[in-house]
C-alpha cells in the first residue's frame, strides 16, 4: 500500500497519525518504523521562528513521489506499506509538517527504507520553506 494524496493543509495532527498507524497494523509486517519531522524553534541572527509557511509545485510532489516509491520498493523487497504526509501552508513550531511510516517483515529494512525515503523527499520533493520570524521578517531556507 502507498497512498496517494501526500500533500495536507496546515500541520500533521495527532489524530490522523493514529488513524494512520491502526491503518497499517494489518498484514505480515513484523515492523513498522515512524519518521516525524516537527518545526523547530529556532533562533536565526536573534529572531525567533514563529512558524513554516511550506509551498509545493503539487503535480510534481506527486510525480517525483511515485519515483521514490518506486525507487524504495525495488530496493527493499521486505517492504509492505509506505504512508507519507507532508504540510502545505502554515505550520508552528513544535508542530509536525512530515509523517513518514514504512511497514516491513522485519526491522533492519524498515529503519534502512525509511531514513532513505526521508533523505529523498528533502532533496527530491518541490516544496519550500518560508520561516516567519517574530519580527515579522522572514527568511526562505533549502530543504537539508
């Protein structure tokens, strides 16, 4: 399984994690491992960071997802289910703007799959950061 709709409004909740983990309980895999990526509080040249305003090119974010996917599933054959959420809009500090789960028969793979998936979204996936400071600047930043 891998879904489709990667890109979701305002910060990843709670809820919608749990929702997505039960999701995913079913089936022969052995392990499931969690990447959450929140907004840090950062402190550049004295200014707090108050929030990320992400922006995505949406058609590409899904295309060059899919080659991931594909990527990641050729490579791991253990792998069973790859979920990936990512923020679009406003997100505030301390809040989650990435989810990625990926379930495997068993845990080397899973760990391996998913810090290669995560590395990938941030040097492949056309979506940009705009860090709103509480001075009311703001700064746009790369993704690492």
């Amino acid at each position: 399984m891998i879904n489709k709709k990667i890109l979701i409004q305002g910060p990843i909740k709670s809820g919608l994690i749990a929702k997505i983990i039960n999701k995913t309980n079913q089936g022969k895999a052995g392990a499931q491992s969690i990447f959450l990526g929140q907004v840090r509080h950062d402190i550049i040249d004295g200014r707090k960071v108050l929030e990320i305003d992400y922006s995505a090119y949406d058609e590409m974010v899904q295309t060059e997802m899919d080659k991931i996917f594909e990527l990641i599933k050729a490579k791991y054959d253990d792998l069973q289910k790859i979920y990936v959420k990512h923020s679009v809009g406003k997100v505030k500090a301390g809040e989650h703007s990435l989810f990625v789960l990926v379930a495997c028969g068993h845990r080397r793979q899973a760990f391996k799959a998913i810090e290669e998936i995560v590395d990938l979204i941030k040097a492949k996936l056309p979506v940009w950061k705009k860090e709103i400071l509480d001075d009311g600047g703001h700064i746009w930043t790369e993704n690492e």
